[in-house]
C-alpha cells in the first residue's frame, strides 16, 4: 500500500481524491515542485537532494499566486522524510508536492480560495538518457515569458507550453525540444535548464531569459567552478548550439543528460562530453552524500 501526504495528514492512496469540481483542476492554478531522494545500496540509506531549497522555491511561487498553506517549510521537510519512511522505499524516487486551490467554484481568480498541498512519491530512475546522449531539435514553440505564464514558476498551466514542444520533437524523430524565447535566444529544454560548452567555457541563459531558476543549475554551477571551470550566465543565439563543443540538460528530472545531436547536426563529434561526463561524475556522487563538500545539499534518511 502507497501513502500520500494528502490536505494534512499521511493516508492511503486511495483516500487521496480531489473532486472533479476543484478549481485548480479547471485553471492550471496549482505550483508544485519535483524532488529526488537517492537510494544509495552500499550504505542502505536514502538520501534527500535539496529538500528544503524545493520547498523554498515553492513557497516563493505560491506567493506570486497569493497561495499560502498550513503548513511551514520545515515541516514539509519532516514530513517527505515521514512519508518516505512510511512507503519503505529502498530505490531512487521522484517527489511530488503540488498546492492547489481545492474550493469547488468556477471562477479563474487567484484570490478568495483557499490552498492545500498534496505530496507523494514514485520510483524514478533516469528521465532521459544520462549515458548515451538525446538527440534534441530545436522546438517551433516559443517559450512563455515572465508577462505572461512566469517560467520560472512551476506552475501546472504553463507546462502545456512544455507539452506541445516535447511532443513536436517525439514526433519529429527527437528525443528532446529546445524552446527558444521571444526575442529568439535559447531558453532551455521543455523541462529542463541548458548549458553549452565552447571553448572549455561553460555557458547558460541568465534567468531573464525566460528560464526555470533551477536548484539542479545552480548546483551544476557550483561543481563546474570547483573543478576550475570558467561559468558564463549570457543570451546563447540558436547556431551556437551547432557549434559548441558540448551541450547538456539538467534538473531534478533529467539530472545531467548530455546532448549528442541538435538538429539532425552532430555536437562535438555526436558522443557525451568529456567536461559533461566530469560534472556527471561528481553530481551522482554528491546526491549519494558521498563528497564531503557538498554533505550539506542532502538529508540522511
């Protein structure tokens, strides 16, 4: 049996329902966040990555929807590491917290309704492939801008955008979109931030391109400077892509999956990097709480 943290307390999936009426159901209203927790085999412990910056990151996106919630970040950190404990879970796992307004009205309005948070959890093991590189094209949808669905809010509505480019790239022989924003430089993946490599520079959007404020990018960053690595936050125009050297994706989900072809054109010489199989490398050893440096980006579970 699967428990859920569903509007205050741990009950059994099966007690975990929202009426067909609720409103965020109808809007798109709801925020959310996608969590990982590692399981690590050698030591028989879990290990979860960034707990309390995820809920950090989502209570910032509930105040731009005017949400507010009983509960309090470090309580939601208790009770993920509750819930996990509760499901027995002995494998890699992706969590899921969502807040939604769960009044039963019909009206799109992001005031006078009340706010719940639901969390649960499911195995996850690679989102795409970390080994052998995703073939990516570059997606014919724009991406939102901060005018009108903010894409650094995960919030449910917006991710329709993600949904038709990842869909036109699938149908297109791809594994992956790359969106491009307004003004038509490279704002990331359908759901996922995206670094360039030229030259032995590491180079990514600045978030005021219309970009996810990623927790899995800043801690890219940070491992890429602390392997010496020169860091540049700058527009990135589209035919860069064709000439860099390497290109990867990361978040929670994707982790850090290198790019091997964009376009029917080959990146580098069409196989993973070797800067991004150095990041790679050291980030599964991080979220496994297996370098001291970075002990601080897990909870012991």
């Amino acid at each position: 049996m699967e428990y859920i943290y569903f509007e205050g307390k741990i009950v059994p999936e099966d007690e975990a329902k929202i009426s067909i009426k609720t409103n965020s159901f109808h809007y798109g209203t709801a925020v959310f966040e996608g969590i990982r927790a590692y399981y690590d085999e050698e030591t028989n412990k879990m290990y979860g990555l960034f707990f309390k910056e995820h809920y950090q990151r989502l209570f910032q996106n509930m105040k731009v929807l005017n949400m507010k919630i009983d509960e309090s970040i470090d309580e939601l950190v208790d009770i993920t590491k509750e819930l996990i404990k509760k499901n027995n879970i002995k494998s890699d796992i992706y969590i899921r917290p969502i807040v939604y307004f769960s009044d039963l009205k019909i009206s799109p309005k992001l005031i006078g309704y009340k706010a719940k948070i639901a969390i649960y959890t499911y195995p996850l093991g690679d989102y795409i492939d970390i080994n052998q590189g995703v073939k990516a094209i570059v997606s014919s949808w724009r991406r939102l801008n901060d005018n009108m669905i903010p894409p650094r809010l995960k919030v449910a509505g917006a991710y329709v955008n993600s949904a038709f480019s990842k869909t036109e790239a699938i149908l297109a022989g791809a594994d992956e979109a790359i969106v491009l924003n307004e003004k038509g430089f490279v704002s990331e993946g359908s759901a996922e931030n995206i670094f360039i490599v030229r030259n032995g520079k590491l180079i990514t959007p600045p978030v005021s391109d219309d970009i996810l404020e990623g927790i899995t990018r800043w801690a890219v960053i940070q491992i890429a400077k602390d392997l010496g690595y020169e860091v540049e936050e700058r527009h990135i125009a589209r035919t860069e892509l064709y000439v860099a050297d390497e290109v990867f994706f990361c978040g929670t989900g994707a982790q850090v999956s290198p790019v091997i072809e964009i376009d029917h054109r080959k990146v580098g010489d069409g196989k993973p990097g070797k800067i991004t199989k150095e990041i790679q490398k050291v980030y599964f050893k991080a979220v496994r709480g297996k370098i001291e440096k970075y002990k601080n980006w897990v909870i012991e579970i």
